[in-house]
C-alpha cells in the first residue's frame, strides 16, 4: 500500500491517491483530505502474471508511477501515466527489461533510482544501482550509469533502498542479513550531485540489528533525526524507542522512551515519520 498526492494537471485539484496492490492487480482510490475516507477510482491496472509487484514509485506532481512488476510473467521496470484522478492508464508507455526490486524518485524529478536483483553463476545475489535521467515531459526514463554493485552472497543477505531527505539531497540504503537468528540491517546515506544524479561515498548512520531470535529492530530517518527502536518478546521492559540526531553515528539520544512510556502496546515496531 503506497500513498501519493498528485496534481495531474495545472487547472486539477490537488489529488491523494493511494495505491493498493494485491497479487498483480493496481487498485487506486482518491483520499478526502477532511475525512481520511477513500473512493476506488478508475479500473484496476493488471500488471502481469506469475512474479508478485515490488515497491513502486510516484514522480513528485504524480503524473507518472513507476512500477518494478511482471510483464507476461517476466521482471521488469514499467511506465504509466495517469490520468486527472491520477489512476495509471494502460498500456505502460515504457518497459524497462531487468529484475527490478524498487525504485525511489528523487523529491526534486529529475532522477530515479532502480535497485536490480540478480544471481552470479555462483548463486551469489548481486544488487544494483541504476541510475535514470527522468524526462520532464514524458516521464520517461533514461539509464545514466549502474552506480554500484552489492554482493550480498548466497542466503539470508540483503540491500535495499529506502529513499531520500526530503530535498533529495541524500539518498539512503540499508544492508542487512537474518543469518544465525538474528538479524536486522546497517542504515548508511549518499549524498546525491543534483546536476548528475551521481552518490558520493557512503556514510554509516545507525545500527539498526538485534542479537537472536524474538527480537526485533526499527528505523525511520528524519531530515533532523533518526529513531531507533528495539523489541524483546515477551519482555517489554526491555523495548525502547530512541531518538537521535541525524549524524553519522549518533552516540547519544535526545529522547529515550521506554515502554513505561509506550504502554498502549508494551513495546513499538514498524513505524514511520511523515
């Protein structure tokens, strides 16, 4: 489920769609700001058969949505331009051939950024970064350069992309594994040539793994903080919500909230900042 405002046009009202998939079908709905209450619009996009969609992406005035799904059961990067009530019209105007995973749009338009998934002859998972140049008018992408290459190797690894500060000044990714019953992943941030679309070296943020099984770890990144939270099954005593501010590294929180502080829920888990 991901939500976006959206002005099709110069003349149109402001529009809050949010978008639901399910399986490979593209549900749209139109948000009533006052309400919260939403109205399915459009008909439903059918994205492919046989491999389920992955994260997709708006461009910030939501004329186009960028969506890494199935074209005939086959991975790839599609292109829809939507209409007045900002529902993706098909066909797609563009395909992209590739094992696309995610996509972030950068706040200010001007690139885009594909995390790709393949496996090497030696059943390693290689990500990429792909960095697109997006065309003002058509919403259309075009490959500048694969930035990086992760390899994450055989199991239980992963990279993913998680988006940008909101001036698009900075990218961040995370890099994680559930190996040995635990897991979570390490939080790093690029910052972004606004000119070319080129990441600068990566920056370590934050620690966001836990130690074994029942436990588990949270991050969100704010433009002037970052929140951290950690979960214990069973003993909420030892969950906590910390906030820090937004530097590499962060050694000590401005705010620590334990769960005597939480106690709706006993512990916090899967949030987000808006």
């Amino acid at each position: 489920v991901q939500s976006f405002e959206a002005a099709p046009t110069a003349c149109a009202a402001v529009v809050e769609a949010l978008y639901v998939v399910g399986g490979t079908t593209l549900t749209t709905y139109n948000v009533n700001p006052q309400t919260g209450q939403v109205e399915t619009v459009g008909t439903p996009l059918n994205l492919g058969s046989g491999v389920a969609s992955s994260p997709l992406a708006s461009s910030p005035d939501g004329h186009f949505l960028y969506v890494p799904c199935c074209i005939s059961g086959t991975q790839a990067l599609s292109v829809y331009a939507t209409d007045a009530k900002a529902v993706p019209q098909a066909p797609a105007i563009q395909v992209i051939p590739g094992n696309f995973v995610k996509i972030v749009v950068d706040p200010n338009g001007r690139f885009a950024y594909g995390l790709s998934l393949e496996q090497d002859e030696n059943y390693n998972q290689i990500y990429s970064v792909h960095i697109f140049e997006i065309a003002a008018v058509s919403g259309k992408l075009t490959e500048v350069k694969i930035e990086h290459r992760y390899n994450e190797g055989t199991c239980c690894a992963w990279f993913n992309l998680d988006g940008f500060d909101s001036k698009g000044a900075r990218l961040y990714d995370d890099e994680g594994s559930d190996l040995g019953g635990g897991g979570g992943s390490l939080w790093y941030e690029q910052q972004v040539d606004p000119k070319t679309g080129d990441l600068g070296k990566r920056v370590f943020l934050i620690n966001g793994s836990y130690a074994g099984q029942g436990q588990y770890a949270s991050v969100a990144l704010g433009d002037k903080v970052i929140l951290l939270s950690q979960t214990v099954d069973g003993n909420p005593s030892e969950s906590w919500l910390d906030v820090y501010p937004h530097v590499p590294n962060p050694q000590s929180p401005l705010i620590h909230c334990t769960t005597s502080m939480l106690n709706v829920c006993g512990y916090v888990n899967g949030f987000q900042l808006d």
